[in-house]
C-alpha cells in the first residue's frame, strides 16, 4: 500500500523525499492539479512514472524547479521572450519549452527531434519548490492516466491507480494530500531561437501573453 500524509504535516516532505531517493512515484498537489513526481536521476523512475501513467513515450515529461537559478542548471540562458515570459508568469501556470543545456542528457520522453529541448516551470506551491530545491528538477506530470482529466483530488487519485497493483510496489509509493486543486493544467509555450508558439492552453490563456508581449515576437494568431 502507498503511504499516505497531509501535506501539512511535519513529515510530509521528508517521507516524500525518501521515496523519491529511492526512485518511487510521488503523488502530490501542486498550483495547478495533482502530480505524479519522480527524480529523473534515479535511474527506471522515468520508466516507472510512463508505466504508471500508461503515457505514451514519445510524449516528453516537464521539469519542476524550485528556482529560477536552478531552472538555469537544465537549460540555455533565458533571452528576449522567453525571459519575459518567466520574469512575468514564475512562479506559477507556465511550462518553457526551451533548449536543453550542455550535458542534460536525462531520457524524460518525447520523439528523437525533441530531445535537445525539455519543458520547465517553476511552481507557486511551497512543497513542491521544497521538494526540488532539496533534490533537484523532478520530473511532474498530471495525476491521471494518459487522456483522462487531471485529478483535483486525493480521492480522485486513488481511484485511478488504487487497481491492478498501482498503489504500493512498483505504482504510488506516498500520497501526499494537499485538498482540492482546482487549478488548470499549466500553458505551455515553446520558445526556440525565434519562434514562439503556444503547444497547450491552460491556465494562462495565450491571448493574454500575446497582449502582454505585443511588438516581441510573439505571433498575432491563436495556436
């Protein structure tokens, strides 16, 4: 059985440290919705986390920092928009697809072209910045299976994964409860060289990133 706390509680990031350390999936809440974490360093937990989550491995996982500097450890310099956009949307709803910096050479997913880039956000919640500033970028996805919608809840959780031994052992080693997130999955926009585009609409609509970046190089079109 997984092991379960509040995310209040005293020892709650501690016991979800260890789990990661060992390689094990985490469930937690954070700003958005509910994640599944693991540490991409440990080797087998990405694995682990696509099994899970019956996510289809060219669909490339994100990264969770807890700082901007440590965003700076994983990928190139920020520069024209993409700096604006983090300056203005971190901590909070906003995945960078930005290009890979020398020497992260983690397998988190994605199609053979895309693996020179990786998505990055640094979240509004203080125990998942806890969480990544003690370990490093963890590797965060939506607590569902593949094409469901996102859990809001603890109890959404377990009844998703609570069959077919995906709680415990080799499935959800600690949940962590955290209430109801009832926020929207995060906006994710790619920024590469000189090209900007909006690959999902979430909780921050494009149309006002446009409108807060008008006149740099933003384009004038929805996705």
């Amino acid at each position: 059985m997984a092991r379960y706390s509040r995310a209040s509680d005293p020892e709650a990031l501690s016991l979800a440290a260890e789990a990661l350390r060992a390689g094990s999936v985490v469930a937690l809440p954070t700003d958005t919705v509910y994640g599944l974490a693991v540490d991409p360093s440990i080797p087998h937990s990405v694995e682990r986390l696509f099994a899970l989550k019956e996510r289809p491995s060219e669909v490339a996982l994100p990264l969770l920092v807890g700082t901007r500097a440590q965003a700076g450890t994983i990928v190139r310099p920020l520069d024209g928009v993409a700096r604006g956009l983090a300056g203005r949307y971190w901590p909070g709803p906003l995945t960078l697809v930005l290009l890979r910096r020398r020497g992260l050479d983690v397998d988190l997913g994605g199609p053979p072209s895309a693996r020179k880039t990786v998505g990055v956000r640094l979240p509004d919640h203080a125990l998942v910045v806890n969480l990544c500033t003690e370990l490093g970028p963890l590797a965060v996805t939506s607590a569902n299976l593949h094409g469901a919608p996102p859990a809001t809840t603890v109890e959404e959780v377990v009844g998703t994964f609570d069959e077919g031994g995906r709680m415990g052992g080799q499935g959800i080693a600690v949940i962590l409860d955290g209430g109801r997130c009832d926020g929207s999955p995060s906006t994710v926009v790619e920024c590469l060289g000189g090209s900007v585009r909006c690959l999902r609409q979430g909780a921050i609509p494009w149309s006002e990133i446009r409108e807060q970046f008008t006149g740099v190089g933003l384009p004038p079109a929805d996705p």
